[in-house]
C-alpha cells in the first residue's frame, strides 16, 4: 500500500465548504483530516453523510469502514507452523462541533478480526507465541473524546494557538516515535494535553504535550478471541510526554525538527511492564518529493535511561538503555509519464549485544508505527524497528490520477547476531547462526475508484537468510513437532486486499 503520511494536521484550506476529492491526504479516519484551525476536510467524499443529513457547516460527521483480507503461506517466527490468514475489519465514526474557535469531538472505533484461532500466530511475547493481541482487536471503544480551543494570530502576535485537552490521537513528525496507526487494525490513543504554537506565516511550530498511553482491553488471546468485551482505560502508572520544534523551508525547501519525548511507566494491576523510563531525542531533516526534483530525510534518535529485559513479575534486574536509531533516505521524482520516483533508504535500530553486561542496547520504537518504513503488519510485521540494519530502495508509480504503485526491495540484518530478531522469539545468544534475516521484496497498488471508495492490494515475499534459516527456534514443518523438529526453512509469501469505504 501507499501510505500518504503527514507530519501534522493539513494545511489551512482554501475555503471552510468542503470539496470533493478523488485522493484523501490521509490513509485513514477522517478525523485526521479537518485542519486544525477548525476549517472543514477539503477531501470529504463526494457522497458523505453530512450532506445527506442536512447537517450545518459547523459539525463535521463521517462513518468509514475498512475490510482486509490476509494471507500468509509459510512461518518465520518461532515454533510456527505452517501459513494464516486473517480478516481484520475496522469501521470508524467520527463526530466534531465548532464554534467561535472552540471544537468538541468524539471518534468511535470498532477494529475486530475474522479467521483468527488457537493456531494462528502473529506475535511473539514474554517467551510464547500470540494467537492473537489487542494491535488487531479493540472492540466498540471510545478512540477520542476531546475538547479543543484554537485560534489565529491571537492577540496580534503573528501566532496560531491551539490547546486540546481528553482523549486523542497524535501524529509527530516522522512517526516514528508516536503515531496514529494506519495499516494497523487497533489504534494508538492518549489522555492529556496537546499545546500547538505556530506562526500564522507557516515558518515555525512547536508542539508540546502531556499525556498517558491509554490502556487496549482485553488483552488475553482467549478472551479477543470470544469477543469479550472491556472498555479501553488510561495506563494511570504510565506517562509520556515532551515536544517538539519544527522549522520549514529553511534553505532549499527544506524542513528541520528537534524533539525530546520522556517516557515513563511501572505495573499495574492486571499490566506487566518493562518499568522503562527513557529519554528519547532526536532530529530529522527532509524535503518532501517534487516533480524534476531531489528529495530527502534524515531522522538520527539517541535513547538513555532504564529498563527491565522483560516484562515478567520476576524481573526485577534495572538495565541502563543506551541505544540509536538512524534513517536516511534519497529520492528523485522524473519528470515523465507515470511519475517515476526512485528512492534509496537506509534504517539501523540498534541491538542488545548480552544479557548480562547491565545495559539494554535494543532500541524502542515507543508508540510508532512502521509500515511506511518496513513490510505491512497484520499476521506480516516481520520487520521491526529494533536490532535492524537494513538498506533498501523503492520505486513509486502514478500511472493515473487515481493510481498509485511500488515496488521495493530491502535486505535485512541484525543489527547484533546475539540480540532477538525483534518480535519473532527467534534469538541465538552465541551468535553463531549469524545475522543476515533475508531480503524482503514487496509490491503494492491502490486505485481510488471514487472519492468513497479505495482498493488496495500487496505482496511481499520473505527471502530466508542464514539466520531465518538456522536460528536454534526456527518454525518448524507443517508435520513435525515444534521445538525438536528440523527448522521450516520455506520462504513466506504474504499476501492482502483491502476496500475503504468514506461516507
């Protein structure tokens, strides 16, 4: 899929009434669309329900539902068994009121997921595989409940303000660090406070915030499975927060960002965590792709603190994190039909080289989201943003207006051959499997058949390298018992088509 991403809200619109739009500018809720100055989603649906029920321009009102199906032929991760499938469905309703500056929203979110059972496995955690985790289902809960005051060159200072308070998504910068997710089933959401300075002459931003990481219940297999139901609550021992800096167009078209985030979070009842406390800072340049034009980013993140090794009760050894991550990328649009786009990347996450030298050097990618860098998650996710060196490259297609293409090859080491391949269980501790995963290679289209409707379709193919191939838990056969049996040593192809429908 081609994600669209956005470091921020969307710019200003021309004009408060809405107009129609073939392409959104987000591969998601509506919700993330309107500006945040309070003018109106300039790429709602043709046909949407606020026309239809007559609604006044001062409330924006959209119901979106997105269905997937997934398949997988073949295991990666540890002890798995044979291939999976899957079929996520997220429908979302989203309802804002304005008034002289000030909004009140609330979004509905309703992620579940078909085809799921006891031998599925999309996950590896605390030592065993996951049948199923609340990344995929979150069942009829509460996204956001928000209110929000903004406003322009307030007091004459040549500043934009805006202060959101409650329940929200957040999307800064890259997105690496925090995001709202997007091919992902469940979302990401926070309770606190967003202040957002801005100058009225786009050169600045500065964002800062407060928030705690809201809690996605239930979380045992068993119970998602049965379509038990919880509402969603605030991880009250947990906190995050920090800003953000953003200059653009500093020379050349191009953007800067600074930022720090402070994460900090202990267990609570019924929740078993790291206990990580970690200071995150980092920078990223960019200049966003233009037509007969370079373009670029650059992202480098430091991360210092403590953290436990595991999540277990038992573990109650303090590591200290001292870890990095860096992206780089280089891109050239052509100036021909079908705007080719070739584009160069590179991603390292650091890793955890022992257990037991009192340091934790695997990176954490805290609430980001990864699919615009790596490979699609669902029942895929094979890469992750922690003990992974990876170049790669894309090439990007728009063969029509409405049609949007890649292709993209990556190949994948450790960044450490003794630390985990993150998310898999898959770990050799002396290092002698070695380090090379494999090549991942991926193919994607999306047509927007209509501004309320969008389709998509992607492949990707796993390549085992030495250490997919070797690594002491390497799935077993589709035959034999897991632990002891000879490694599955099968390549993987996943698979999936999705439809998006906007009203």
């Amino acid at each position: 899929m081609l994600l669209l991403l956005s470091g921020g809200p969307l710019a200003a619109a021309e004009a408060d009434k809405p107009k129609p739009s073939v392409r959104p500018a987000f591969g998601a809720s509506a919700a993330v669309q309107d500006d945040w100055i309070g003018k109106r989603n300039p790429y709602a649906p043709e046909y949407n329900l606020h026309d239809a029920l007559g609604l006044p321009d001062w409330v924006s009102f959209s119901v979106e539902n997105r269905l997937r199906y997934e398949s997988m032929d073949g295991q990666f991760r540890a002890n798995g068994v044979g291939g999976d499938q899957a079929l996520p469905m997220q429908t979302d309703a989203w309802l804002e009121l304005r008034h002289n500056g000030f909004r009140a929203g609330v979004e509905f979110l309703d992620a579940r997921q078909f085809l799921s059972d006891s031998g599925s496995e999309i996950g590896f955690s605390g030592g065993r595989a996951v049948n199923l985790n609340n990344t995929e289902v979150n069942e009829a809960d509460f996204l956001q409940i928000y209110g929000a005051w903004s406003g322009e060159n307030v007091a004459e200072s040549g500043v934009d303000m805006e202060v959101k308070l409650g329940r929200q998504t957040l999307d800064m910068g890259s997105r690496r660090l925090i995001g709202r997710n997007v091919f992902r089933n469940a979302v990401n959401s926070f309770t606190g406070a967003l202040f957002r300075f801005r100058d009225n002459k786009d050169k600045w931003q500065l964002r800062l915030f407060g928030v705690q990481p809201v809690e996605r219940f239930p979380t045992a297999s068993a119970d998602l499975m049965n379509g038990r139901h919880r509402f969603d609550e605030e991880a009250y021992r947990a906190y995050l927060g920090g800003g953000m800096a953003e200059w653009f167009d500093v020379a050349y078209k191009v953007n800067a960002e600074a930022y720090l985030y402070y994460l900090n979070e202990a267990d609570r009842p019924g929740v078993l965590t790291a206990d990580r406390e970690l200071f995150t800072p980092g920078v990223r340049f960019y200049r966003k792709p233009a037509k007969d034009q370079f373009d670029f980013e650059a992202e480098t993140i430091a991360q210092v603190g403590n953290s436990h090794a595991t999540t277990a009760a038992t573990d109650r050894k303090t590591l200290s994190n001292q870890a990095w991550f860096q992206h780089v990328e280089a891109g050239y649009t052509f100036d021909l039909p079908w705007s080719p786009r070739f584009m160069a990347m590179y991603d390292y996450a650091s890793g955890d080289h022992s257990s037991r030298d009192g340091v934790n050097g695997r990176f954490d990618t805290l609430y980001g989201v990864r699919r615009a860098d790596f490979n699609p998650t669902g029942i895929f996710g094979a890469v992750a943003r922690g003990n992974v060196n990876s170049p790669g490259y894309r090439v990007f297609l728009a063969p029509r207006d409405d049609v949007t293409a890649f292709v993209g090859h990556r190949l994948v080491w450790l960044a450490d051959r003794k630390d985990e391949w993150v998310g898999t269980g898959l770990r050799d501790a002396t290092g002698k499997s070695g380090d090379f995963v494999g090549h991942l290679i991926e193919a994607s289209t999306r047509w927007d058949v209509s501004s309320n409707l969008a389709l998509e379709t992607g492949w990707t193919h796993l390549i085992k390298g030495e250490f997919a191939r070797n690594a002491v838990t390497s799935p077993a056969t589709r035959t034999a018992a897991a632990v002891a049996a000879p490694r599955d040593k099968q390549d993987v192809d996943y698979f999936y088509v999705q439809s998006l429908v906007r009203f």
